[in-house]
C-alpha cells in the first residue's frame, strides 16, 4: 500500500496510523461505530418533516441552484448537448438575471474541452467523470489515462469511482491505492469520490468507504453514480455527512459531500440541505462544500423559485428545456 | 402399640435452606382439632421475617436465572420425595385437619399432584403469557413473563397441606422466592414439606417457611420495602384491607384475600401462575 | 459560516375549533357540571384557551351510575362483533379528525406540533383500532374460554399524553366490555372532551363512556366510588400509592402505571450516531414529560468523552420554542407547577455538584420553557439521579462493565423502561434478562405500539397496556 501524497500529511496519529498498511486499514475500517439502519432512516425521515416557507425557502432554493452540479452522462451526448447543458448552467433562469450560476457541469472525458469553452469566462467548475465511470472496470493505467485526459482538457473536478468490487472483496489497501493514485493523477483538480452506495448495500460499508476515501485523499465523497438503483438517498447522505463531521473533529478539515442521482424536485432538495445544515453544520451550507449531482432537478428549483416570488405556481413551459 | 418411647420431633422454621429455631427464642404449642397436644412450634418474630426476606432475595438470582427446564426438574423431584412421605403427610393431616385416614390421604394426593401440575408449568408459562407482538414498524418486538422477585405468602389457615402447595407452587415455579407464613393452627404438614424441600435440590432460600402468629407477622412482610408481591390468601379477614394498604407503601402486588377459603380440590387455572410475574417487552430494530 | 433561519412555521390554531367553554360529557350528553369551572391554559403563552366545568361529587356519583345502566343493559350484554364496530367507528374518526386533534393537543398540552401529528394522534387512533378487533375475539386472548367484564371503570389519566392515554384506557376498557368513567388531567382536558363528542358522533349508546373533568379531587371522588369496579391509573408514583391504599380491601380491580427513572445504557460498541438520537429522543421527547424517559444516561467510561461531545452538538441543533410550529423538537413544559419542580431539581443537580451544560438555544419570552439540559459527572446519590424530574434534563453516569451497568441500572425502586445500546446481539439479550423493566428498548428507544403490552416493575406500577397482556387489566380473571 503506497502513502497518498496529501491527506496523510499533518493527520493526528491515530489516522495516519490507519493508512500504514491493509491490515491497520481494516482494523480502522471495522473499528468505526456501526450504523443501525432504522436509527438512520428513522431520523431522515424526521428530519425529512420540517418545513421550510417563505425567505428561508427563496435562501434554499438559491443555495440549491448554486451547489447544483449540472450533469449529462449519456451514451448520446454531442457537443451541442453539452454546449446547451452550459448555457443553462451560466443563465438558469434567462428571464431573472439574479438566480445564481450553477456550482459546476459534469460530463465525460472527451466532452470535457466543450465544456471549457463554452464557460469561458465564468466560475462555473467543469467535472469530469473518470476511472472507467460508471462501473470502474478496467485496469488501474487506463483510469489513470481517463483522469489525465480530462484534467489536460481542462477539468477542475474529477468525479472518480471506486473500484466496488475490490471494496466488497475487502481489498480495502487496493481502493485506497486506487484513490490515492487518482488523486495523484487529478493534480489540482477536485476530486470527487463517487462510492456508489447503492451497490455497498449497507450503511456500515457506506460509513467504511466513506472514511476510506477520505483517508486517501478525497475532496468530496459522493453517493453514485446515477447509473446504478438505488442512487442518492436521504439516510446515506447523512451518513456520508456524519461522516465528514467527524473528519472536520478529527482532523479539523472540511470535506463536501455530494449526493447524486434521484434527486429531481425542490423539496427533496430542501430535505437534503436540511439534513446539511442539522448533521453536518452550517460550514458545509455553500458549493465548496455540498453539491447536488443532477439534471432535472434545475428546472424545478427555477419554478418553484418562480412560484416563490410570483405568488403563484409556475409551469415547465416557463423554464428551459435544454 | 409399641414399648417404645418415640423421639418427638422439634418443629423449626426453615429459613435459607437451614432449621433455626426463632430467633426470638418463642414456641407456641399445637393441637389436632380435638385439642391433644401434637407439638411446640416454632413462633417466628418480625426479625426472622427480616432473615427470611434476606434470603429469599438472595435466592433470587439463582432461582430466576435457572432454566425453566430446570426449576421443571427440581420442581418434579419434589413431588417424587412427597410420595415418598406420603404416610407421614397422611397422619400430620389427619391429626391437623381433623379428617379421616382415608381422606387425608387422598388430600396428600392430591397436594402431590397439585405439585406435579405446577412443575409442569415452568417451561411452558412462557409461551401461553408471552409474545411476539406484530408491531407497526421494522422492529422485533417480543414479550415474556418474568418473575416478580421475592413473593410474600400467607397460607391457607385451614388446608394445612393442599392449600399451602397451591399457593407455594405456583409461586416458585415461576422462578419467584418465597417468604411463607404457614397456617397458624397447622403448622406441622408444612414443617414437614420443608424438610422435604431441603433434601430436594430446591436451593437454600427458594421457600422460607416461618410459624407462629399470622397478625403479628403479616404486617412485616406487607411493609419490608424488598419484598416485591404478597399473597394474602392466609390473611386474617380483619387484618386483610389494613395489609393491603401497607403493600402501598412500596407498590406491591397483591393477589387478594378471598371471602372464604377456595375449595382445593378444584383443578386450578393459571391464574395463581399470572399473579406473580412481570411482563417485560424488549424491542430491537430489524436491519441489514 | 452560513446562516439559514427557518422562517417560522406554524401550523394555524384556528383548525382546533378552539371553544370558549367545555362541558363535561355524562350519559351520553354534554352537560355543566357542578363544580367550580377550571381554566385551561396554553403553556406556552400564558393565555386561557378555555373554561371548562369540571365534575361536583354529585356529578362523578351520576357518571358512575350512568355507566352502571350503560354496562348492566346495553354494553355487557351487547355481542363482542358489535362492540367491536363501535370502537372502530372511534378509530376512524379520530383519524378523520387528527389535524384538529394535533393542534388542540399542542394549544393546551405544550407539546410540539410534530409530535401531536405524528405520535399521539395517530397512535390513538390505531390503539382503537387495535382493540376493536378484540371485543369478539376475548376467548382467544388466554385467560379462559369466557372472559367477562369487570364492570365500570373508573380511570384517571396525566397531562402529558392527554389523548393518547385516554384511548390506552378506554379502547381496552371498552373492547373488553366495560363502561367508562374517564377523568382527564386538571391541565389538559380539552382533546378528550373532543373525543368525547367524537364518541357521541359514533352513536355509542349514552353511558358507555363518561369524560368528567376537574382536579384531584374528582379523581378521588371517582376512584373510591363503591359502584366502581376497576380503577386505572396512570400518573405519579406517590399518587399511584395513595390510590392503591385508597382502594385497599374494596375488591376493586387495580392498575398502575406510575413514575420511572430509566437507563439508557450506551455501551462502547454501539452504533453511536443512532445512540446519540435515541438518547435524544428519549429525553427530550415530549420534554421529557414521558414516564418512560430514558432520563439515566449511563455511558461505558471508554466512549463516554466522544459520545458527550457528539451528544452535546446534536442537543445544541434542538430547536426550542412554539409549540404550534412544524420545526419546533422541544415545546413548553406543561404547567408552571411543573416548572418549578424541574428548576428546583436542576438547582440541586448543581448544588450537589454535578457538571451542567444547558443548549444556547433561544427560547421564547413567555410561556412555560427550559432550554434542553445534560449533567454530566452525576453520580448514584444525587438527586438527579434519582427522582423524576419530568424534564428536559439529563443525568449523565459512567460505567465500566456490563454488570456494573446492570447494577447502576437496577438499583432505582422504579422499573418502567431500559435501553441499551451495543452492536452485540448476545449482550444485548444478557442485559434484557437482567434489567428490572417492563419495556427494554435495545438499539432504539420509545417505541409504543398497541400490540406491545407497556407497564412497570416494582414502584412504576402493575398491570399492563397493550397486547394481549393488557386485556386481563379489564377482564374478570
């Protein structure tokens, strides 16, 4: 197991010592405190209750709109797919100037260079996906080659899997490896670690990868890769935001969190910065440090923002369709 | 008619497994029906009702945390040693009761029986009270009779035997202890019941038997703080509401003094077995 | 750092239907009773939501009555499978009624809108639910072929579930073919007087249930009745024990569900983040105005720093305050009376010098409040660790081992709950066998269910609600 080049640096002992080899690693890894499933659901679902009006409600929908990672994965994508997709990401809303700009868009590799182009001049980050995405399978020089390819083209976030199968086998040294190198590999570059919860099956493996790709040096954990059911949800995003709280305890470092996938209408979105505000903290309430991984999702905030300020209900003829 | 002088026995309590006498030093005499003389028994004072309660609590654990196959088997050994004193049971009940040879011996019977039925019961009172509750939600939910703790019994004042094993069965067989106080005038079937029960494996402290006055010492047992449940079955009728009031000081439970004495010879129910337990219901979340 | 303020969200009082006055309900009608009318205060803004009369000894002697003819005439000899659809028709239209009910429950009790919608009502509702479905069905609950009625009931019930705990005791009650003489809390009589009219919308014939207002008093009245024939209680232990001295040598049939202390016992190996709610939950559930409040935290030395400190953050994010508004976790205390007794204790709790941490939370100018409490460093001999205190307080002690824990566990005269937290199936039964409680919560808390029988060992009371346990309570058995 090689050292990642980052995160190990000024980690209090007892987290350094973890990465020391696969055997600590598991130790680490086992020794978390499980999560109890009901527990968790339990407390998403009432915390899913509460009920944001009025100014707190514009605040959050804004919040959303920036922390929205716009995203076209799709066999089907053409460059003026992604061109749109950027359009939309600079301008949400045409017709209100003020709505803010999206936190970044997210695409393949090789759409990446259209991507920089058509956000030009904005501070909009473009992701990429990489490493083989959505499954991980091929071999460890070909995922390295993905994320130089699209960090070369520009990609300031890299939006990598791990490898689940090497997780689930309990190859814990292998995915930390595997992050630590891609972390390498991204440079300057963001990088996202997507987990794909949906195939970890259970919060106790979300907890360990969560904590394993924070301990091998990853800016975000992210939930999925919207390719797999189930993708993001409310109890394993709080998990996940346990997760970086007690990263931020421990090490005094902030890690996002970015859930992706499902996440189509402005009250699930409400639902998951309030879990933000109330489980994590209020730091981790801005794009640096949560993210929404979704498409349509965008034009429900823009109607519902709509309908905030009009007084009355918007319809999808009244938004862009991109 | 033999030359031979017997050797009288003492009549003791039986407190923790062993034969003291009271500590208070008092015996009081006892007479068959016809008023002969039959012996001197012991007459516990309110500091031997203290030792007993101390070691039926103690006894508590043990009791309780043995399998209820278990207390099943040592309950059942009981009724082998009864019919092994069957005679003697016969002749004690005979003299206390006033009855016939013939029908003490079918009341020592039916005490054997009574005992068997109830140690039947350890292992199956469980699944007749207890439960798995369907609750709405993604929990296992179960129930299951546990046993109240150190139970405080007055005896029948007239079945001497029959009675006394109806009410002390059930009680232990639940995995409870028992503090006893014998019936007043007809001590004896129960002095020999405990001698029975300390050469059985029923551990030390189980069953404390005490004899002597049931005023003087019914309100000790209704009032000491560490004695969970009383059976007043035995209670003097005018002492029975003013005991009951005394269990209130610590919140005991209570089964109740009835108007007259039940019949003994009816089969029993369950009811004996439900007055002595504590339902306790555990949940635990069902997850992967 | 981000702010976001929940912009406030209450929920509207006008859907309580709130009325100036209240009349008891007796036979069947709503009628003035004879003594002195009480006034029902929300406390969580000082005001008077109502005036309601309240029962004269001659008014509980006609409640009795009434409920005698009711239970000789109609409802004893009434087949089960009727009987049943009557207590179903409740269920349902209390069902149909719940946001009322919801939101008159927060005006007069306190407590949060959130839960009032979520717990209360609707476990009201499914308590009747579940009972119906028994009144032809007693044969099969295990206490003989034929199980009858005890007769009337006489029963007195808290402030701090004021619904709820009156269908805890009528559903049964009344599934097993009983009549009903039901006196709600002095504080907080107004949801059952609305299940009152809710029962006389169900056409229940006049006398089967009678809902009598007022203090102590009535209580008293009502439980030493010589034509009751059952008394259930549900309240303080010291009350509990002057009713079972009061029914002493009567006859009547007892239950008690009374005060509790509870353990809540984390040990290292628990799933902590779920501990840390079900600690939460547990305590300041409902205030803590909860019997059953896992008010005892007992926390294994190893993990015990870590778990505070998560324990500490999560408590801070409480929001405290109206009761009416769907973001509020923590509501008012339910009466000034009750203030008192929690500020007096907490007040010990630092005299006898345990270490206080309190939540910055704000809290509202008026009304009835205290901002969520936890002490740490309390030790056995403390006041705080022993007495209830009904309130958002928590007592914080360590252990070191299993049997310690049991021990520290035990070693309160109440018995009412327990909870237990470890990843470890077997310590998990070992301690359930071991711990004096009625209710054993591992790795969740506060969980309630009618088909789960609910109650106390030792001075939290006897008898038990719910389940078929709780069928034998209202059986003559």
């Amino acid at each position: 197991m090689s050292s990642p080049p980052t995160a190990s640096t000024g980690l209090p002992p007892h987290l350094s010592d973890a990465t020391r080899d696969e055997t600590s690693l598991r130790r680490f890894l086992h020794g978390l405190p499980g999560v109890d499933q009901v527990g968790v659901e339990q407390r998403a679902a009432g915390l899913a209750t509460r009920s944001i009006k009025k100014a707190s409600k514009l605040w959050a929908i804004d919040t959303a709109i920036s922390m929205v990672d716009l995203t076209t994965l799709e066999g089907a994508d053409t460059d003026g797919k992604v061109r749109s997709l950027c359009a939309k990401a600079r301008r949400p809303d045409p017709e209100r100037p003020e709505v803010p700009p999206v936190a970044a868009v997210c695409v393949y590799p090789d759409l990446v260079p259209t991507a920089v182009e058509a956000l030009r001049g904005t501070d909009i980050n473009i992701a990429s996906v990489s490493t083989a995405f959505p499954s991980g399978r091929s071999s460890l020089p070909v995922k390295i080659a993905d994320t130089e390819l699209a960090v070369a083209a520009g990609a300031t976030e890299v939006d990598m899997v791990i490898d689940r199968g090497a997780f689930l086998s309990g190859r814990y040294g292998q995915v930390f490896d595997e992050i630590a190198t891609i972390r390498r590999a991204s440079g300057e570059a963001h990088l996202k670690v997507i987990l794909e919860t949906g195939e970890l099956v259970t919060y106790d493996n979300v907890r360990r990868a969560s904590w394993l790709a924070m301990l091998a040096g990853a800016d975000f954990i992210k939930t999925s890769t919207g390719k797999v059911s189930p993708a993001a949800t409310l109890p394993v995003t709080h998990v996940m935001l346990q997760a970086v709280r007690d990263w931020h305890t421990a090490t005094g470092t902030v890690l996002g969190v970015k859930p992706a996938g499902g996440i189509r209408v402005t009250k699930d979105a409400i639902r998951y910065l309030v879990a933000v505000h109330e489980v994590a903290g209020p730091q981790w309430l801005t794009p640096d440090k949560f993210r929404f991984g979704a498409s349509s999702l965008l034009n429900d905030l823009l109607m519902q923002r709509r309908a905030q300020l009009d007084g009355h209900y918007s319809g999808p003829d009244y938004v862009t369709v991109d | 008619m033999s030359d031979r002088l017997t050797v009288a026995k003492t009549y003791k309590l039986y407190v923790g497994g062993a034969f003291p006498r009271s500590e208070s030093g008092r015996s009081y005499p006892v007479h068959d029906t016809k008023g002969t003389f039959l012996a001197n028994a012991a007459q516990a004072s309110r500091k031997d009702v203290r030792e007993a309660v101390v070691a039926a609590r103690k006894a508590v654990g043990g009791w309780s945390g043995a399998t209820a196959y278990n207390r099943g088997q040592v309950l059942y050994r009981v009724a082998e040693l009864l019919e092994g004193r069957r005679e003697q049971f016969a002749a004690e009940i005979a003299a206390s009761e006033g009855v016939n040879g013939k029908r003490a011996q079918s009341t020592v019977d039916a005490a054997i029986d009574r005992w068997v039925w109830y140690a039947g019961w350890t292992d199956k009172i469980a699944t007749v009270l207890g439960a798995a509750n369907p609750v709405a939600g993604p929990y296992f939910s179960f129930s299951v009779p546990e046993p109240t703790g150190v139970v405080g019994v007055l005896a029948p004042q007239t079945s001497s035997l029959l009675g006394l094993v109806s009410v002390l069965a059930p009680v232990i067989a639940t995995g409870n202890t028992a503090v006893v106080v014998t019936s007043q005038d007809r001590p004896l079937p129960a002095i020999t019941l405990s001698e029975v029960l300390a050469t059985s494996d029923v551990p030390g402290g189980v069953v404390n038997l005490l004899t002597g006055r049931t005023a003087e010492l019914a309100p000790w047992l209704a009032s000491h703080a560490d004695v969970n449940a009383v059976d007043l079955t035995g209670a003097p009728e005018s002492l029975a509401a003013d005991l009951e009031r005394a269990c209130a000081g610590t919140v005991k439970r209570v089964l109740r003094r009835r108007a007259t004495e039940p019949d003994w010879t009816e089969t029993p129910d369950i009811s004996r077995l439900r007055a002595f337990v504590e339902t306790k219901t555990v949940w635990h979340p069902k997850g992967r | 750092m981000n702010t976001w303020e929940y912009a406030p969200a209450p929920e509207s009082r006008d859907i309580a239907n709130l009325k100036p006055s209240y009349r008891m309900f007796l036979d069947g009608q709503f009628v003035e009773g004879g003594g002195e009318p009480l006034k029902s205060v929300n406390p969580a803004t000082e005001e008077v939501l109502a005036e309601v009369s309240t029962a004269a000894p001659s008014d509980v002697d006609k409640a009795v009555k009434a409920a005698r003819r009711a239970q000789d005439k109609v409802w004893g000899r009434m087949p089960g499978a009727e009987r049943a659809k009557y207590i179903y028709r409740i269920a349902r239209m209390i069902a149909e009624r719940a946001r009322e009910l919801a939101v008159l429950e927060s005006l007069d009790n306190g407590k949060p809108i959130r839960e009032s919608r979520d717990v209360d009502v609707p476990t009201a509702s499914a308590h009747f639910f579940y009972h119906a479905g028994w009144a032809d069905k007693l044969a099969y609950a295990g206490l003989g072929p034929d199980p009858k009625p005890l007769g009337v009931a006489g029963q007195v019930i808290p402030w701090n579930f004021p619904l709820l705990m009156a269908a805890w005791k009528i559903a049964p009650a009344l599934a097993c073919g009983n009549t009903v003489v039901l006196k709600p809390a002095e504080t907080t009589p107004l949801t059952a007087l609305v299940l009152a009219e809710i029962i006389q919308q169900a056409d229940l014939p006049p006398g089967v249930v009678n809902i009598l207002p007022g203090a102590g008093g009535v209580g008293a009245e009502l439980v030493n009745h010589a034509e009751v024939d059952k008394v259930a209680f549900t309240g303080s232990t010291e009350v509990g024990k002057l009713i079972q001295r009061s029914v002493a040598g009567t006859g009547k049939k007892l239950t008690l569900e009374l005060g509790g202390k509870a353990a809540n016992i984390v040990f290292d190996d628990a799933p902590l983040d779920q501990a840390v709610e079900g600690i939460v939950n547990g305590i300041f559930f409902n205030q803590g105005h909860v019997c059953c409040a896992g008010s005892r935290l007992l926390v294994q030395e190893s993990v015990a720093g870590e778990l505070l400190d998560k324990l500490r953050v999560r408590v801070a994010t409480l929001r405290v305050g109206d009761p009416l508004d769907k973001n509020t976790d923590v509501g008012a205390i339910n009466s000034r009376e009750q203030l008192t007794r929690i500020t007096d204790l907490v007040s010990a709790g630092e005299q006898e010098g345990a270490e206080k941490w309190v939540s910055p939370c704000p809290l509202p100018d008026k009304g009835f409040f205290v901002a969520p409490t936890v002490f740490s460093g309390v030790s056995q001999a403390m006041r705080i660790a022993r007495e209830e205190i009904f309130g958002p307080v928590l007592s914080v002690l360590t252990f070191r081992t299993p049997d310690e824990a049991i021990a520290k566990a035990n070693n309160t005269p109440y018995g009412l709950s327990a909870g237990i937290w470890t990843d470890k199936g077997s310590r998990i039964l070992w301690m359930a066998d071991r711990l004096r409680a009625g209710v054993v919560w591992a790795n969740t808390f506060n969980r309630f269910d009618p088909t789960a029988p609910f109650g106390g060992y030792q001075e939290s009371g006897f008898g038990r609600e719910g389940g078929r346990a709780g069928l034998e309570a209202y059986l003559d058995v």
